[in-house]
C-alpha cells in the first residue's frame, strides 16, 4: 500500500477560503444578518450557505444578535 502524500490535507475542503472569513465578520458587524451575508458573497462569486455563516461567526467569538432587534 503507498501513501500519495501530494500535500493535500485530509477530509472535506473549506466552505470559504480563509481570506474571506474577515470579510464574513465586517458584513456581521455591520448588521447584516445571516442570510444577507451569504446573499453578499454570492455577489462576489463564492456560494456558501447561511448555516457556514452562523459557523463563523460564533467560531470566532462573537455574540449572536436577537433576531428582529428584539
């Protein structure tokens, strides 16, 4: 049995490139919401879902807001 060891991490590939993470937070930070934020990247080119959003952001420590400002 060999190894193929191309440099390739194992498992599923990122959902967003990491260059695109402080992005996702500046949308978040200025009140977009989820869905905005992913409707936002569309825009750009990159299809990620509202849930990868909603990941990211509370992966990175921020504090999910009410929803409809209550």
């Amino acid at each position: 049995m060999t190894i193929d060891r191309t440099g390739k991490k194992p498992g599923r590939p990122r959902a967003i490139p990491e260059g695109m993470i402080p992005e996702v937070l500046r949308l978040y930070d200025e009140g977009f919401g989820y869905r905005a934020v992913a409707r936002e990247l569309r825009k750009q080119g990159i299809w990620v879902d509202w849930s990868t959003v909603r990941r990211i952001v509370k992966s990175h420590g921020y504090r999910i807001r009410a929803k409809y400002g209550l």
